[in-house]
C-alpha cells in the first residue's frame, strides 16, 4: 500500500512529460547550464571567451531559459527551438567554443528534439505493456477456439 502513492506521482509525470517536448526542452537547458560553466574554469582551461564577455554569459543564460520555457509553455516550441539553434551556434564564437562542442551539441539536439515534437500523437507504449496486450489478445483467441472445439465434440 505504501507504493501506491509513488506510483501516481510517477504516472502524473509520466504524463506530464507525454504532454511537452521534455527532452528536447531538458536537452537545450542542460547545454546552457554546460556552457555557463565552462565560462567559470580557470584561466588555463578557458580558451576562448570573446566579445567582451558580456554574449559569453548572456548566451548560454537565454539557451538554459529557453530550454526552461520549452518545458512549461510548450504551445511556444517552434519559436524558443529556432532561438535555441541560433543562440546555440552563436556559442561558438562567444563562449569557449560552445563549452568546448558539449553544449554547443545539447543545445542544437534539444532544439530540434523540441521543434520536432508532435503534440497531438498518442504517447508511446512500452513494449512490455504491448507484449502484455498482445498475450490476452492470443489467450482470448484460443480461449474462443477451445470453446468452438468442445461444442463440436459434445455435438
């Protein structure tokens, strides 16, 4: 009994996340949070940071709030997804090579992730729940079948 209560909060996330493009949106804000740490190594690390270093951080701030929005307002995707390529590409010349290719390569797989996401298809079934479906469907069939094979017998 214990585990009902984590197996509904489980399920409402599931859902939840059925509902949005998450990993695109996860994906886009994991790259910027990449790229602002990149921004924070040592001098010896840090190869690149560029144009004053203001773009450096201000990149990398709106690529992690974008992956933010694409989340929770994910009637907005395509627009926040094309932002997300643009800002992600732009990394490249701002701040430390994109976080040295890490986060510049996040950023473009959830912004297409995300751009590419369809609202109105049916979630995905596991193949466990399939394969489940599939052995009643067989047992149902055989169930009938064996039922049809007395008759004529007892006939």
């Amino acid at each position: 009994m214990a585990d009902r209560p984590h197996r509904g909060a489980r399920t409402a996330f599931r859902g939840w996340r059925a509902r949005r493009p998450f990993w695109g949106g996860l994906l886009l804000a994991l790259a910027g949070g990449e790229i602002l740490l990149t921004e924070k190594a040592s001098l010896k690390v840090v190869m690149h940071i560029g144009m004053q270093g203001a773009a450096g951080y201000l990149l990398p701030g709106l690529m992690a709030l974008l992956g933010l929005l694409i989340l929770f307002n994910p009637a907005q995707r395509l627009f926040y997804s094309v932002t997300g390529v643009l800002l992600s590409l732009g990394t490249w010349v701002t701040s430390n090579l994109g976080g040295f290719f890490i986060g510049l390569l996040l950023g473009v797989t959830g912004s297409c992730l995300a751009f590419g996401w369809l609202p109105d298809q049916e979630p995905r079934v596991s193949r466990r729940r399939r394969r489940q479906a599939e052995a009643a469907t067989r047992a149902r069939a055989e169930g009938t079948k064996g039922a049809e094979g007395a008759e004529g017998l007892a006939a």
